[in-house]
C-alpha cells in the first residue's frame, strides 16, 4: 500500500487479505503508522499489522520482486498490459515470480512513475460512472480472486455434503401415494384437468430434487391426511 | 442489510453497490441511520443513502422477492443449498426472479430464522481460521461478481420467459397455511420435532422456486385437505 492516507483502509487492507490467506502486507511511507484505528478495522488481523514491513519508497518494498502489478482506477494514456482481477490471479498462480501488487493513495492512486514500475496493470471492471473503489475494498476483491484461483473453486461441489437424493423408484412411489390422497380428499375428479394437475405437482417437486429423508416426511404427513379423511372418520 | 451495527458499514456498502452499477439498497432496522458517518464513508454515494428502503421487519424488505440468498459466514447445520459469489452471479443473471441479497449484523450474522426464509445461502470462500469479512467487504465481493457476470454475459438476462415466480408474502402465507393444516391432521405436536419438521418443509418449497400458480394448486390441496378433515366430517 503506497501512501495510504486513512489508517482505517490499512486495517481494512490488512483484515482482507487475512481473510483470503494472504500475509505478506508492506507499506510505503504511510501517512499514520501505527494506527489503533488500523488495528479496530484490522479486526484480529493485528498479526498482519505488527508484521507489516514499511518503507520509506517504493524501490525498497518491491527490489526483491519479480513480478509487479498496479491497481489502477483511471485508464492511462499510455497502453501498459492490463489485467482485470481474475487474469491477475491468474497470471500470479501461473507463475514462480515473487510478486507484489500495489495499491495507491486513496484520492489520486498511482503516480505515473510507480505505474512504470509495474509489469502489469490491474484495474476492476466497475461502474464507468463512480469508478473509485475504496482501497481495502479493490484490495478484497483482487484478494478474494486469488484465493478463489488457488483453492481451484471446488465449491461447486463443496455445497456441504448434501443428504443422499430420492431415487427414481422413491419418486414414482410419492407420486402413486400422492396421487391416490388427492383423491381420497376429492381433489382430484376423473376429468381432462386431472392430467395436468399431476403433471403440475410432478415438475414441481422433480425441479426441488427431492432427498430421501424429504420423501419420507412427505409420505408421512400424505399418511396422515389418509388417517384423517378416512370415511371411517377417526 | 439486517440490523446493521456500525453506519460507516452502511456507507461502505452504498459505496460498493454505486461502484457495481447496484442502486436499491434496503436496510431492515439499521441500529444508526441516516449517519454523517455512512455519508462519509459513501464517499459521493450519496444517492443510495437518500433512497434506501428503510423496514422495521425483514418481512417487509422481502415482501415482493421471488428470490433471497442469505449471505451467512458460518457452515449451518441443515445443508441449506449453497452458492459461492460466482455462483450467485449466475444464478441472478440467469433468473428473471426479483432478487434480494441479505447481509446480516457484523457481529452475528443473519439468524437462523432469517437464513431460512432464503432460498439459497451465499458463502465467500475464505481462509477457515479467519473467516469473519467485514459486510460492506463481503457486499463488494458480491457485486463485483454480479458486474462481472453481467458485463462478460450480457445476453445471460435472456433466458426463457418464466412464469410469475411466488413472492415472498405468498411464500409466507402458504407456509402459515401449510401449518395449520399439519395440525389439523395431527402431524405435528408441539414437541421439539415441530420446528426441524417445518424448517424442512420450508427449505425443500424453497428450493423449487414456486410458481405464483404452483402456489395457488399448493393451497387448493391444503383447503381440500381441511374440508375432508373438519371435525364435523363431510
């Protein structure tokens, strides 16, 4: 973070990239360092803060990397290689460099001159009309990219171990029972609405994709409407 | 945004949402608000500010959604479906549904109550041993993708014409409906079981995104069901 102005979006900075795994945080010449403000916004993310490393400028922060790429809010003049987010976690997990990515001064950002330092520039794909993200909020987003690159979004998956589904035969045996209980309750009347009636019921629960543990509850309350309505009352 | 705590959060996040092209911002009883401090944070958002849809109850916010993802940090104990911010994105763009995003208090989340009257859970992949992100952090990580999506797919809003999905308010009234009737027929007691039995029957309607016409068969079998088991018999 070059000359970050606001001690707040270096806690905020320093909290998101916690959140996404990320530890290495270096500020050049920030205008109030330390901060109980940085550390509020932090949020437990103090070990970043008491690890962050600072610097007088930014030829020391970056002297040992082989890779670094700009933030950028403002298109420039001159056409430098632009990644959006996800090309730049891309192009960091694809590559054994030892990278940094720079964010600048909240009102003016980069200067042209640490612009030209930098192999790539990074900018947000955003509203044309009110393109200044805060900084920690450009930094969650790029850092949430990396993170998400680097787990390979298995989440897809991940969506947490669900209950093994209703087979095919579960179904069609719900559907014969619900079938037979909306005739015992007269809902259902031998006429040309009927077919399109069960076919309405079928798509709505096959679109829900149905758990067994579900067929069963249904079955269960179908049972108990059959014990209710029986002409045999109760 | 549920019960919000800090103003600044609430002005962060109007930023964010102007900086993704989103504008209805709705806030269910923010603890402060409207807030100089939100005003400074928005930082010339100023607009989504003066137009947020402020509600006393969540109900309220929700009332003409056909589509709410509850954004939750936590792993819940009912596998509720989930999607991750890319996920989300798609499923948005690819839905004509009137679509509601919660985001719940700083410290605590939405509760479990809430989460249930979402359709889909929305997790922010993250690192496991810091997992809590700041709200208007986890609303930018949100829209970026949603901006994303929409300016990489921009033909995604295309999708078949839909039949009018159920809102929020039919939603709730069939469930009420649903209840009376699982007592009527005694299938449910006032026992520990009750709410586990209804939270399921809530998340699997919820899931299979009803039509307002499924709706209306639903409660013509609810009321058929109530006639047949009228104390009075038929």
């Amino acid at each position: 973070m070059v000359n970050t102005t606001h001690p707040g979006n270096i806690g905020a900075a320093a909290r998101a990239m916690k959140n996404m795994g990320l530890s290495d945080l270096a500020l050049v010449d920030p205008v109030v360092f330390p901060s109980g403000e940085a550390v509020a916004r932090a949020s437990g993310a103090d070990d970043l803060l008491k690890g962050a490393r600072v610097y007088a400028a930014l030829e020391e922060a970056i002297a040992d990397c082989t890779l670094v790429i700009g933030a950028s809010a403002r298109l420039r003049s001159i056409p430098w290689p632009q990644l959006d987010p996800r090309e730049c976690a891309a192009k960091i997990l694809g590559s054994t460099a030892q990278t940094a990515i720079l964010f600048g001064r909240e009102h003016s950002g980069l200067t042209n001159e640490e612009l030209e330092r930098c192999h790539y520039l990074l900018h947000i794909p955003c509203n044309p009309e009110f393109s200044s993200l805060n900084v920690a909020a450009a930094l969650q987003v790029v850092a949430y990219e990396l993170f998400y690159a680097a787990i390979g979004h298995p989440t897809a998956k991940a969506t947490t171990a669900m209950e093994p589904l209703a087979t095919g035969e579960q179904m069609e045996s719900f559907f014969s029972h619900l079938e037979d209980v909306l005739r015992d309750i007269r809902f259902l009347h031998p006429t040309k609405h009927e077919s399109s009636i069960l076919r309405r019921l079928r798509r709505m629960f096959q679109r829900a994709q149905l758990e067994e543990k579900e067929i069963h509850l249904l079955r269960g309350i179908l049972t108990a409407v059959q014990r209710r309505s029986a002409p045999s009352g109760e």
